[in-house]
C-alpha cells in the first residue's frame, strides 16, 4: 500500500488514540522532538550516513523518517491538513516564484 500524508496522519492520530490519549495536544512535546531530531538529521548528513541493504539505523533516511514523523504530530495535535496546507502553499510559492508547474499538473 502507498502511504499519503492522510493516510500517515490518520494512522498517528488512530495509534495514539488506543495507546496514549492523553498526548495527542501535546504541541509543545512535539516540536521540542522535531528540533531534537532535526539535530540528529544534521549529524548524519555531515556524515554523509546513506542506508544500506536496508539498514535504516544511523542515516538520514531514518532521521528524516523521524522529522516527518513529527511533523505529522504537530499538524494533528492541530487537526491540520498537511495535505492540502501542502497545496495551498505550493501555489503561493508557484506565483511568487513564477513557475509554470502546477502541482495537480503532475
Ligand atoms: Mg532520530
């Protein structure tokens, strides 16, 4: 199965939900995570530490893994689209930039 950002946001918001409720508006937590795991993506690119055979553990995929994984908190403590802030801020950034790609072109 292909994962979307909605799927990714509607798992997040499910896992949490059975497990620890109570953490879901928990804004604050998450950013302080992003930052910290926004560090560790510093690291590992300064590195240069890439996956190999699927050894996700130390590289960038993984941090970036985890960047996105906070992101994702973020928008649901939130109840945020990411999808569709995603779209809206696209075309803001088409007109200011001046490209000719639209983002449902692909
Ligand atoms: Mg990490």
């Amino acid at each position: 199965m292909s994962l979307t950002i909605e799927n990714m946001q509607e798992y997040l918001n499910e896992k949490y939900k059975r497990t620890k409720p109570e953490e879901m508006k928990n804004t604050q937590r998450y950013f302080l995570k992003l930052i910290e795991e926004v560090g560790e993506l510093a690291e590992v690119i300064r590195k240069d530490k890439r996956m190999v055979d699927n050894n996700i553990k130390g590289t960038i995929e993984e941090e970036l893994s985890d960047v996105l994984y906070y992101v994702l908190m973020i928008a649901n403590t939130y109840n945020i689209d990411l999808e569709d802030c995603f779209r809206k801020k696209e075309e803001l950034n088409r007109i200011r930039y001046g490209h000719t790609l639209k983002i449902d072109d692909i």
